[in-house]
C-alpha cells in the first residue's frame, strides 16, 4: 500500500461527492421531511383543536336549549297565571256588574211601583169621588169631600 | 459465469487467473503517479449515479405525496439520521451527508460484487482492454482514500472542539492519568492510527475476501464439467450470503465514521 494518485483522486471525488449529496439530496430532503413532520403535527393539533371545540360547541348548543326550555316554561307559567288572573278579574267584574244591575233594576221597579201606586192613588180617588158624588149627587161639596177621601186613600 | 478464462482449453491456470482478476489496470510510474482506471471508472461511474439520483430526486421531491424512489430515498435519509441522532452529540451539519454519502456510495461500490467474476472483465477482454477489476472497493485506494478522508475529518474535529491543548492532553493524559505519560502517548496514538487503518482495511478485506471467493467458485466450473453443479449452488449460495456482507460493511463503514467523530466531538474528560 503506498500513497498514490489514485488514492487523491478517490479522495478528491468522496469530498466532491459528499458535498454534492449535502447540497442536493441531504439538505432538501431533511428539510422537506422536517416540514412535512411539523405539518403533520400542526394538522393533528389543529384537528384535536376542533374537536374540542366541537365539543364546546355542543355544550354551548345544550345550555341554549336547556335555557330557552327554561324560558318557555317561564313564559308558559306566566301565561297561566295571567289567565286565571284575567279570569278571575272577569269573574269578579261581571258579579259587581251584575250586582249594580241587580239593584238598579231593583230601583227602578221600586219607583215603578211607587209611580204606580201614586197614579193608582190618585185615579182611586177620581174614581171614589165620581162614584160618591153619583151616589150622594149634588149635595156632597165635592172640596171639602175631597181632602177627607183623599186622607182615606193616603191611607191605602 | 459459464464464460469463465479458465474453461478455455489452452487458458491460463487457476493461479494465473486469480492473479489475472485481481491485477488493476493501472497506468505510470509505479510510485506516486498510478491510476487505476478500472477502480476510477467504476467508482466515478457510480458517484455519477449517485449524483444523478440525488440531484434528481432532490429536484422532483414532494412533501405530499412521495412515491418511488423518494420513499427508498427518504428510508435510507430517515435511517441514517437516526444512527446520527442515537450515536452523534451536539450536531454537525457535515455529519450527515458525509454519512449517507459513505452509505450509498459504499454500498455501490461492493455492490458491483453481485455481477457475475468474469461478466465485466470479459467485456473487456473483447474491447482490448486486458486488466480490470470491478469492485473499486477491492482497492486499497478506494478504502483508504474514504478511511483517510475520515481520518482527517477526526484531527479536524479534535482539534476544533478540544483546542490544540486538549487534543494534546488527550495523548497525554488518556487513558491513565499523568503519572504515565508515555504509556498514554503510545496507548492513544494506536488507537488513533487504528481507527483509519481499521476503517480501511476492514472493507477492504471483506470485499477482497469475497471477491476472491467468487472466483474461487467461478474455478470450479472451470476446472471440470462436474464442477458446474457445486459451482451453480455455492454462488448462489455465496451471492445471497454477499448481499448481507455488501450491506453490513457500508452500514459499518458508516456507523463507524459517526462513531469516531462523535468521538472527535466529546469534550475530553479531566482525569
């Protein structure tokens, strides 16, 4: 084994050579795979990340549900109640009005009444007079009759 | 493999032909100026491929949808990475490429083992060419030159992340302590040595080993009709167990490299 130009030129050739491969295969290739690794990584997160905000979106979605059923039956509760309120206020209305009209009915047949009694007293009293002035005729001072008939009558 | 030199009938003798395969086709002087042009051709030839595939892919690759290529690609990148991540401290931008440069390129390199003993050489026969050996990993050169490349890269990082005192002191004081100094300087210095030349040589023996076996079992069928059968089963054999071989001592190669610099890299412990 002696050192010879065969053995430069081998040498000469593996520093060509590794260099060359470092430029062009090494370099590209480790950086490509770095990048595909950090790829593949950032997609995987990026998918965990939307699962869980799936999720959180699920749960956002529950509580939304669950609140507007609470409001609902709030509202469903309010409009109950109302009702019966609304109800019971008509209820009460109509048995104060009904009353009012009970007694302004009773009045007025009491006037009524009264108004008939005066007309009747006072056509008895015609009526008495006539007859008692045709059955005593002319003698019988139909003024001074009259206040005594007319007491008689009050009396009725 | 049918094709072998020996089956001709007035061919050389299995000895002529052992040494006839593993004599590179090498130009000059015999002392500094020798090219193997059969090692430089291959090896260069497979760097082109490499080149190739890398620039190609490096250009066509996506992030969404990898296909093909790119995933054989992105296995081999992702793997070697992570040896660098389990064995390597800190980080190093050159650690990596040189990894995987060493990887495929070995790998390649031995791979040329796989292709029949005498397929390429008798190609060349036929185009004049009378020497070649295929494997460049075969070579001394070659593994040297990696080992050696490595070597340089170990003082380098020694220096730069121990300082120059600390690279000293790690011959000096390692491994026991100050009262045996010179012991420390020749226990440290073959272990320094050791790692370039063990580096080398481990690749290089295995790959010549079993190129060597290769043409052992190639002989067979030379030497008679009979041999045929054992030399069919023991290739096959030989072959699958080669891919093992081929891969593991890329794979070592590379897990060394990063072994030894990390090494380079680790802050020198006080004793």
């Amino acid at each position: 084994m002696s050192i010879t130009a065969t053995l430069i030129g081998q040498m000469i050739t593996f520093a060509i050579l590794v260099w060359f491969i470092g430029k062009y295969l090494w370099g590209p290739m480790t950086q490509m795979m770095d990048d595909r690794k950090k790829r593949i990584a950032d997609g995987l997160a990026a998918a965990e990340r939307g699962v869980h905000e799936q999720e959180l979106a699920e749960q956002r979605a529950a509580e939304h549900i669950k609140e507007a059923k609470e409001q609902a039956a709030g509202i469903l509760a309010q409009a109950q109640k109302r009702g019966a309120e609304i109800i019971d206020e008509a209820k009460i209305d109509a048995k104060t009005e009904g009353e009012r009209l009970i007694t302004a009915a009773n009045a007025e047949i009491e006037q009524e009444v009264n108004r008939a009694k005066e007309s009747l007293r006072a056509q008895v009293v015609d009526i008495t007079i006539a007859a008692a002035s045709k059955i005593v005729k002319k003698e019988i001072d139909a003024k001074a009759h009259g206040d005594l008939l007319k007491d008689v009558v009050g009396q009725l | 493999m049918s094709s072998s030199v020996a089956n001709e009938a007035n061919g050389p003798t299995a000895v002529e032909y052992i040494q006839h395969h593993l004599h590179n086709n090498s130009i000059g002087d015999g002392g500094f100026w020798v090219l193997n042009l059969d090692t430089l051709f291959y090896s260069w030839l497979l760097a082109g491929i490499l080149m190739y595939i890398a620039y190609t892919m490096g250009k066509r690759m996506t992030a969404d949808t990898p296909s093909g290529g790119q995933n054989v690609l992105e296995a081999i990148v992702e793997f070697v990475q992570q040896q660098i991540k389990d064995i390597f401290p800190g980080s190093n931008p050159l650690i990596g490429p040189l990894a995987l440069t060493i990887f495929m390129w070995v790998f390649l390199m031995n791979a040329m083992d796989m292709l029949p003993v005498d397929l390429l050489p008798s190609i060349g026969q036929l185009l004049g060419i009378h020497y070649m050996k295929v494997v460049p990993t075969t070579d001394l050169s070659t593994t040297f030159a990696l080992a050696l490349s490595v070597f340089a890269l170990i003082i380098y990082y020694n220096i730069k992340i121990k300082g120059p005192m600390g690279y000293l002191k790690m011959f000096l004081f390692h491994p026991f302590g100050k009262y045996l100094i010179p012991v420390n300087i020749v226990m440290t210095t073959i272990e320094e040595v050791a790692k370039p030349i063990s580096l080398g040589l481990r690749l290089f023996g295995n790959m010549f080993a079993g190129e060597l076996i290769f043409m052992l079992i190639a002989l067979l069928g030379g030497a008679s009709l009979f041999g045929l059968v054992p030399q069919i089963a023991l290739g096959t054999v030989w072959a699958i167990f080669h891919i093992l071989v081929i891969s593991l001592q890329a794979f070592i190669f590379m897990l060394l490299t990063i072994v030894y610099l990390g090494m380079a890299h680790q802050e020198i412990d006080e004793h």
